[in-house]
C-alpha cells in the first residue's frame, strides 16, 4: 500500500509515485504488462515464453479492447504461404519499398525495415497461435470484404504505388466471415493462458511506481475503487492505446479530428501515454493520425469522388484510407458520384447496406440539389468522360480496369449520412471516423526513451500506445500488425532485464 501522501497531493493521478512511498505490494512479478489487446498480448505471451512470471492488466471487464473490434486485418508479406498459395512472388524490400512509401512521409525506416524483414516468420507466429488463414484472394478495392478470403489488395496495385514497388497484395485475413478482431484476440488470448499469463481485469493503472535510481518498478492501479499495488521485478510494457478518447489531448496534439468519429472501444485515452510523460519519457509524431472516410470503395472506384467544388482529387481504387486523408482535407462536404450501371454492378456483399442518398437524371440537377457551383459536375464528368473513353486518366490515374465513361442517370451518396450517420457512436455525423498513430518514442525493442535521449529504464511500450512505423500515412493491417511485432520484443526485451 502507499503511505499516506503529502497534503494537498494527489494520491492517485499520474505523477510517478516514488518507491519509499509504497509500504508494501500486493503483487510481485516479472513483467508487467498493462492493456491487454493485440500488443499487450503479444507482449505477455513472449515475455512468459522467456521465461518471465507476468501478469497482464486490463481496466475492462474483459481483454481485447479495441484488437477485438477491429476488423482484423494483418499486413504481412515479403512470400507468406498464403501469398505464395494465390500465385503471389513478394520478397522483404518489395514489402518495404511500397509501406515506406504508404506509411510516409517520414515513415520510421528503422523499425520499417525490421517489420518487412520478419513479416513471414510473424505470419507463422500467428498460425503458432492457432490463427487461421484461407488461401483465396478478394479482388476489388473494399474496407473489409465480406467473405472469408485471406488475401486482400490494400493499394499496393494502385498508383503510385504500382510505380515504386511490384504490386502485391498484403492484407491477410483471419478465417471468419465480417470483423475478424475477435477471432484474431481469441487465439492471442488462448496462447497467453496456456504460457500462465495472469490476468487482472477491472484494473485501471494509475501511476508508476519509481526507484531512487529512476527505473520503473511497479505500478499503482485501482480496482473497484480500492487501491491495488504491483511490483515489477524486470520491467513495466504499456500497451494502452491510442488517445482518440481524450478530446484534451486531441485538442493539443491532433485537433484534426476533433469532431469526428472515433475507432476505439472508448477506453484510448491515452492513460499509459501520460503516465509515461510525467516521468520525462519523450514522445513522437503526437499529430499524426488515421482518417477514414466512410464512402463505400467498392463504390467510390466505380464512379468518382468530388469535393464541394465538384472537382475530383484522388484515383478512387487507392487504398480508402488514402482516398479518406486526401477528402479531409478537401473543400467540403465529399460526395460519391455513380452513375446507373455503375451503381448496379456493386455486388450486393460489398454496398454493406448503403443506399444513395440522392438521386437525378441530369447533373445540373444535382448540383442544385447538392450545393455545387453551376456547371463544376458538368465540367468534371466530362474531361473524366473524354480519357475514359481511351482508357486514360492523366490527372488522377485511376487503373484502366476501374475507368469507363460515367452516363446518367445519376446517384449520389452523402458518407455523412451513410452506415456511420449521425447518432452512430463510430460515425459521429460528419462521415470521418479516425484514431491516433503518435505516442510514446521506443526503441525497435520497445523500450521507452525519456527526453534526455536514453531510454527510461524499465518501461517499455507498443502498440498505439508507442509511435510506430507510421509516418504520416497509413494502411489497414499495420496497427495490429506493427502492435504485435514490436509487442513481442517488448516483452522479450523486458523478461531479460
């Protein structure tokens, strides 16, 4: 227990509580690991492996966090089986020379090239794990497809992406049909439990707990109101999230999306974030982040995608979080354009439930309707029309698969009001749902760096908690992915402190 604190002082708030405060623990062990979804797992599961008692904390009810409501996308390559078994040759630097690209600018080359380097021995970690993986291919630019693939296009075959590295498909599914992040968390879970990680659920930590010499020994938590003692003989591993929760820190660091949706099961408040910082740890890329807007792509590619001046400014068969960053920064509202045969050659799986929103047999019409200038439809549709018709598209290059000329009538959908409308807890009525990619600086082996430059001894970090790969963009399959990799040697790094 903590001994009585100072007047006037918090007992419970994030400032680092000193060793000499703390009597007595109500636990002991090895590694600590707090937050249990994709990275915490990983992190648990390996540091148990090592050798290391560990108990993982979960402020839930239940692990999985926001990993469990994902879609469960993995991005892996550089020749997985199930790349070789759909016909796919991919090697570490093709990997590498589209994501440092993707990711960019200013992707983190060094833990990039790490990840590509061991994308295939990850790929049969996962399998170790009892994740499954169908060796079939969804062809057609999709969030998430709706059918139990394993092989998924993320842009790598769209420009200029097509142009910088062979294009490959990469994003690997778990056996499931819809959102495979539980079943990819199950496995994880599964494999924690049967290597004895421990888990406290309904435990929130609070604070770290500090040695004289300034390394990280412990934690401070509550749980159901009471007070809860951890020590940590080896190390401390935050994996707690993202902070897409906290509109203070959204406000400081990424106010692009204040206002918008969040992708987070409500809990990424960056908690391990600021508790980490109160004790000088340094962090990185705090303003970068990933902004999806929920135009449906199996029908943006279709048609067009144009902005509040009726102008395209994207290739629509690029991966959608890149169609989405390039909208949130448009004039706007962004609206999807179809016209008929377009709109009804969507297979029924891929529309996910979405109607459009506005309908005209003449593009004046829907300029008046949609609040265009008079005549920017007309103008767009028609120099789009003029190189479809000789399967170009010089100003956007759109692949000549997806390009032919566009005829009324006309179908207009409004994301704003589509399967994330207003009301929706993800969608937030503006058609932009996002999350956080900053946060805490780490060593390629997680461990945490302080202001100073070295590292703070005894903590590490992964996941949204710690800046990943990621530089400015981002591609599905990279949070779960680059989460588990970097959780693995965080708590392989931890158990041989």
């Amino acid at each position: 227990m903590i001994e009585t604190a100072p007047a006037g002082a918090a007992l419970l708030d994030v400032a680092p509580v000193p060793l000499d405060r703390v009597s007595t623990f109500d636990h002991e062990v090895d590694v600590l690991v707090v937050g249990l979804g994709c990275a915490g797992a990983a992190a648990a599961m390996e540091a148990a492996q090592a050798g290391a008692s560990v108990i993982a904390l979960e402020r839930a009810s239940g692990p999985g966090g926001s990993s469990a409501q994902s879609g469960g996308e993995l991005y892996l390559g550089g020749g997985t089986a199930v790349q070789q078994a759909c016909g796919f040759a991919d090697d570490a630097d093709n990997m590498f020379a589209f994501l440092r690209a993707a990711l960019g600018p200013h992707a983190d080359e060094e833990k990039l090239r790490l990840y590509c380097d061991g994308s295939v021995e990850h790929f049969e970690w996962f399998r170790s794990c009892g994740v499954t993986f169908n060796e079939s291919l969804h062809d057609a630019p999709t969030w998430m497809p709706f059918t139990q693939d394993g092989l998924m296009w993320l842009g790598e075959n769209a420009w200029p992406y097509d142009e910088l590295a062979r294009p490959v498909p990469r994003g690997h599914r778990p056996a499931t049909k819809g959102w495979a992040g539980h079943t990819l968390m199950d496995a994880l879970l599964r494999t924690c439990a049967e290597r004895g990680v421990v888990t406290h659920t309904d435990t929130r930590a609070r604070s770290l707990v500090v040695d004289p010499d300034g390394r990280v020994v412990g934690v401070v938590a509550r749980r159901f109101g009471e007070q809860v003692t951890y020590r940590a003989r080896r190390g401390v591993v935050l994996t707690t999230g993202g902070f897409v929760d906290d509109e203070e820190m959204l406000a400081d660091h990424a106010p692009v999306l204040l206002g918008h949706g969040k992708v987070s099961d409500g809990l990424d408040d960056g908690s391990g974030i600021k508790m980490a910082a109160a004790l000088g740890a340094a962090t990185r890329r705090m303003g970068f982040v990933e902004a999806a807007y929920t135009a449906v792509p199996a029908m943006v590619c279709r048609g067009m995608l144009v902005n509040g001046l009726g102008q395209r400014f994207v290739n629509e068969d690029v991966y959608p979080g890149l169609f989405s960053h390039a909208a949130l920064h448009q004039p706007g509202p962004c609206f999807v354009l179809l016209d008929e045969q377009g709109l009804e050659s969507v297979p029924e799986a891929d529309l996910m439930g979405v109607r459009p929103t506005y309908a005209a047999e003449t593009l004046a019409e829907l300029e008046e309707e949609l609040g265009l200038p008079a005549g920017s439809l007309e103008r767009t549709v028609a120099t789009y029309n003029a190189h479809a018709a000789v399967g170009e598209d010089p100003l956007h290059h759109k692949a000549a698969r997806w390009l032919r000329p566009l005829e009324g009538p006309w179908a207009v959908v409004d994301p704003r009001l589509g399967f994330f409308a207003e009301g929706s807890a993800a969608g937030g009525g503006t058609g932009f749902q996002g999350f956080t990619l900053g946060g805490l600086s780490t060593t390629v082996d997680g461990e945490v760096r302080s202001v100073a430059g070295p590292p703070v001894p005894g903590l590490y970090a992964a996941g949204r908690a710690s800046s990943g790969i990621h530089g400015e963009g981002y591609i599905s399959g990279t949070s779960l992915g680059d989460g588990t990799f970097f959780g693995r040697r965080a708590g392989r790094a931890a158990a041989r402190a």
